[in-house]
C-alpha cells in the first residue's frame, strides 16, 4: 500500500476519517479504511505499470498523497457523503497519474534506484543511421 490510516490523519486531520465511520460510534472502522487504501494502491498501479517496475524501491510522499485522495474518495461515495472537495481531489490524482504513465510526469526518489525504476523494456532504439544527407556542406557550397 501506497499509504497508511495516520497518512490520511497527517495530511488532512483526524476528521478526514469521518467518511469511514459506517456505524457513527465516532470512530472510523480501520477494516474499512485498510480496504480503501488497498483499493486506491491498486488503482495506482495500472497507472505506474506503463512507467516503472513495482514494487516502487520506496513510496514518494506525492505518491502517499495520491493514494490518500483516492482513498477517501472511495470512502466518502461508499458512505454516500460524497462532496465536490472530494471528487476534484480524485479527479486531480487521476490526472496526475496519466500525466504519469504518458511520460509527461515522473516521481522522485530520494535515493536513485539501482535499476533507475524506469521499465525500460519498451524503449526505442537510437537511430544512428539512415539515408545519405541531401544538403551537405559539398552539395551546398556554391549555393
């Protein structure tokens, strides 16, 4: 997983976890939550899969933040208090995440991994031959 139930309380408060209080005792059900975040990891992984070879060496904090968002998306429309703050939240991770796995974004490691973390395995050659030049400094010099 991605992220944890105290990363959901480090980032947004206890109170974030209201979404996951099914049985209103006041207290969140951790079964729950712990589903959630294996959810939100899960759903994460078909993005980074096109990227990077997982398991991911260790998890960015961007990362744990991503995974929370989607977490408590998936909370909050299960409790059937879904918010506009939460779907945008959703929608932004989603985002971040395609950018992602288009090249268009990358995460940072602390520590470079020892095989880069990228999943090289659908990389192009470099081309380093082809047809003769058209315009070459003899074929051009009494232009």
């Amino acid at each position: 997983m991605y992220a944890t139930q105290s990363d959901i309380v480090t980032l947004y408060g206890q109170n974030a976890l209201d979404v996951a209080d099914h049985n209103r005792d006041g207290v969140a059900d951790s079964a729950a939550v712990t589903r959630a975040l294996t959810s939100a990891s899960g759903e994460i992984d078909t993005y980074l899969h096109a990227r990077y070879t997982l398991p991911l060496p260790e998890v960015p904090g961007f990362l744990k933040q991503l995974a929370v968002d989607t977490a408590l998306y998936r909370l909050a429309l299960s409790a059937d208090v879904l918010s506009e703050e939460h779907r945008k939240r959703y929608e932004d991770a989603l985002g971040h995440l395609r950018r992602i796995a288009k090249g268009e974004a990358a995460l940072v490691f602390t520590a470079a991994p020892a095989t880069g973390g990228i999943d090289v395995s659908g990389a192009q050659p470099i081309v380093s031959g082809g047809p003769a030049k058209l315009f070459t400094r003899d074929l051009t010099r009494d232009l």
